[in-house]
C-alpha cells in the first residue's frame, strides 16, 4: 500500500491544491515567491511538517523550485527551441558553424566532460548502425552547456573503420564538428530519423545536469544517414525537460 | 532546506541504489518483481518505514510501479511508436480512414468524453490560428484509449466560422475524421507544425490518464496549415509519457 488513496484529501494536498491554483491563475506566476513554511502554518493552522509536505507536492509536480537558503519559487519555463530540420540543415555545418548556432540564436553552447574511447558496438547501437555483433564503434561523450547551465548529455557511436585516422577521434573535432569530417570522407549526413521518449532521470543525470525535482528528461536518440542510407552516426542525447521545447515540421 | 544534501546518503537511498543496479543490470528486468518491504527488513536489518522509502524512490524514479495489494515491479517499457510524417500522411484520412491507424498498428485508437463547445479564441489559440483577440473558436476535447488504457487528451482549437454547420461541430465528424471534413471544404492540411514540451502532470491530468507516480507527459501542440498556409486547427495534446516514443524524419 504505497500509495493508498482517501475518500478525503489529507491537509497537505488540500493546501497543495490552493497553491496550485494560485498559480494556474496567474495570481502568482513566474519567478514569484510562494509563501514559506512559517507563512503556510499561520495562514492554514498547521504543523510545519504538514506546510513542507504541501511544498513538497508542489516541488515533486515541477511546478516548484527550491532554493537553498531563499525559499520556494513558481518555476519559470523559458525554454530553448530546438528545430529539427533548420539545426541539422546541411547549410549550417558546411560553412563550418556548429550545428548548434541554430538554437540558440547565436549564443554558442560549450563542451565539457568530452570522452573518446573504442569499443565493441552495444546490441542497440549495432541494429542502429546496422553493424556486426563484434564490430569496433567510436564513442564521444560530451556535456553542452549554455552559459553556466548544463542542457544536455550527447554520447555519439560512428564505426570505428569509417572515421579512424581523423580528427573525429580527437576531443576538438574541428570547425563545423563531427558532420563536416563525415562530409570530408565523402559521407556526409542527408537524411535524419529522431526518436524521442520522455522519462525521469537517473541519480548520475539528475547530477550532471544539475536537475531540479519533479524535472523529467527527454531522450532523444538520433541516427544520421548518408544519401545511400548507410547510418554513420548514431546520438544519444539527454536533455534537461525544463530547457527545451522541439520542433518538427513536416507536409502532409 | 527542503532538499538538504549529506556526506553520507541516508541508509533508503543505498537500498535504492542497490535495487536500481540491479535493475539496470537486466538482474531484476521488465516485470520482474521487487523485493518487497518485509524481504528488505531482513536483508537489510532496516525498519519498514526504511524499506517503503527506498521503494518509493524507485516509484518516484519512475523505474518502478507499485500494484495495489500485490507489490512493487520493474516498470516495463514497450511504448507505441507515433511517426510524424507517416501518421498524418494524406492517403489515410483522405480515403476516410482514421489517422490514428498509422500508429497503432491497425489497432483502433477509441475515443471517450467528447465534448464540443464554441468560445472566444484564448490568447495562444489566437496567435496559434492567427486570430484576431474576440474571434470565435470551436473546441473538441477528447480522450483516446488503446485497448482499456488512456493514451491520450486532445483539445483541437478550429476558426469558428470556417467549420460552422459541419460536421466538426458535432461529436462524430465522420469517416477519416476533423481533417477529412475540412478537405472538403478546400481546406485539407498540407504542412504541420509539432512543439514537444515535457514536464509532470496536473493532477486532473494524472486521474484522466491513469498515470502511475513518476511518469511525466510529453505535451504536443500541433499547428495543420493548408497549402496556402492558413492555419485550420491547433491540437494540444497530453500524452502519457510511458506509453509513446514519438519519431521524426527529416532531411539534412
């Protein structure tokens, strides 16, 4: 009996349900101060573990933001718009840009934590690249940061044969990143499918992202495709939930 | 201090830890049952209250859920895939068949709590359809289920005097649904436009949806213009994030 359910709402949640509605209206919105533990148990008449409790629904939901020291705040949602087709637009990587330019109108996200190793290619990521069971990948993990907030976690796979020897398999890729060397080997990506699930994060990405509670994470995972439809890329990629819409368009 | 952090984590936490390797490791996997609390007492001289923490961290984490009066299992993942381009391809609801087949493998979507209303377009409705402030608006929310379970909550926005003395003002809109009707009236959907949002449910969407603790929704709005790129409807959609994977393809 985990989660066992009432007939009436414990008090906590009754306050909870007000807050919430304070914020849906609007009466308190963006940014704003939500009254603080001492304030809910004079206003309500109640213990101070009951008037955490309702903050804590309130942070659990996302809606919410602890902070240390201050109080607890509505959570604002300005997030960043990530464009499918006009990211990944051939134009972009090209001329050398990072793809990423196209997001963030023109703030460039930084890299950090960047890792490549070799290794046998995991089931999943050979059936994405269509490998062998014991074939070598190269793996790139990095962090991208925006200012001083971490956004995303990205782990790239390509074949190992295809990109040995460039500077694919150094940290710095060079300008126009790891699209514009596939290009050089004239295997330059046209086609990508993108594949996107939601889901609670784990101990190690809540840490590395810095999340909040109640943040959930989205989970994209990306192939790349020649015109000939060999994938030479596979994406993993983690966003942080509360910094990111996406967008597609497609024609009917 | 609403989340104060330790050198040390509290003995609920190494519990959890220890059951999310194991989960992570494919020992325990998808379905599997979790030890309950009186199994966790034992092997880890712990009391109940102890136990119950460290499961509802894996409740919380989304990894597990919790089946009333049997116990608390590896949450499985066997999401419906929703492909952008292929769902709302042309030749499905131009031939009268529902767009949601694309999806489902043939299985049919079924539709509950319908309701249509006409009111002035909200303020992001306006700017979605590109409405003056005061137009009108016909509103068609619904639910959608697979089989018994909710998959989904729709609310399709239309230009009032566009649909009027159609069908897409009844409940039942006929053969190859909404975008059928308006081909017919010269004004078939040719682009779309889909933002992806994450974050945790509302309550009121969390009892519509049926929604275990720790599972977030994916909200979709969806933007259908003509060919002469009016836009016709804005669909915003809650979807039950452990039950879709939604996929995108687009050139580079």
């Amino acid at each position: 009996m985990l989660t066992p359910e009432n007939d009436s709402p414990p008090v906590y949640r009754e306050i909870a349900d007000t807050l919430r509605i304070a914020i849906a209206s609007g009466e308190l919105s963006d940014g704003d101060r939500i009254p603080g533990e001492n304030e809910l148990m004079k206003r309500h008449g109640v213990a101070r573990a009951t008037a955490r409790q309702a903050l804590s629904v309130l942070i659990n939901e996302g809606i919410a933001v602890a902070v240390r020291g201050s109080g607890v705040y509505v959570r604002g949602f300005s997030p960043l718009v990530r464009h499918g087709r006009r990211r990944l637009s051939k134009e972009l990587w090209s001329t050398g840009r990072a793809i990423w330019g196209a997001d963030t109108a023109e703030r460039p996200f930084a890299t950090d934590s960047v890792t490549v190793s070799e290794m046998r290619a995991p089931a999943h990521v050979a059936r994405a690249l269509d490998l062998d069971e014991g074939d070598r990948v190269l793996r790139r993990r990095r962090r991208y940061r925006l200012d001083d907030r971490p956004m995303q976690l990205a782990t790239s796979y390509l074949p190992a044969e295809l990109v040995a020897g460039t500077s694919v398999t150094r940290p710095d890729t060079g300008p126009g990143g790891i699209y514009a060397r596939l290009a050089e080997l004239g295997q330059a990506p046209a086609h990508f499918t993108e594949e996107i699930r939601v889901r609670m994060p784990s101990p190690d990405e809540r840490t590395k992202l810095s999340l909040s509670p109640g943040t959930p994470v989205m989970h994209v995972m990306r192939v790349a495709l020649t015109k000939e439809h060999r994938a030479v890329e596979l994406n993993e990629m983690t966003l942080d939930g509360s910094a990111y819409v996406l967008q597609y368009d497609f024609d009917a």
